[in-house]
C-alpha cells in the first residue's frame, strides 16, 4: 500500500440549507436570510482603505458565512468561510 506525503483532503463542500443555497455570492449588497447570526467583524486593509467584514453561522445548518462590506467591489459580498 502507497501513501501519499499529502494525503487529498475532504473538498466536500458544506450541506447548504435551502435558504444559504440560495444567497447570491460575491456580490455586495445581496440579502442573507432570517436564520443567519451575526458573529463578530473585523476590518481588512484593502488598496483603498479599510472594509468590514463580519461573520455569520445559519442556526439551520451551521454554514459560517463572511460578508464583506466594500463599497468599492461590487464582487464583495458573501462567502463561505474556508471557501
């Protein structure tokens, strides 16, 4: 049997409740859904200036969600975390 130094890793992706399935990603100003908590937010230096980005989980599934909040990227906006 062969092993592998760097053994593939599970790239499964989350299972998405029906309402985190359908939040548009990448795109600033697109509306989560009722079940997300808002977590905690930090800023990140951009070229520009400063953005907000805070953390949400779904209490349906446990998807963790960033927003970012760039007003000057219109392809901010909601990402899964680690994705």
């Amino acid at each position: 049997m062969t092993t592998h130094p760097n053994p593939p890793h599970d790239a499964t992706p989350p299972t998405l409740c029906e309402p985190c399935a359908g939040i548009q990603r990448n795109w600033r100003r697109a509306p989560g859904h009722a079940e997300l908590v808002q977590g905690i937010n930090h800023k990140i230096e951009r070229s520009h200036g400063l953005v907000t980005v805070t953390r949400y989980v779904c209490d349906h599934c446990g998807t963790v969600w960033n927003y970012e909040n760039d007003k000057t990227n219109q392809h901010a906006g909601w990402s899964i975390m680690g994705q």
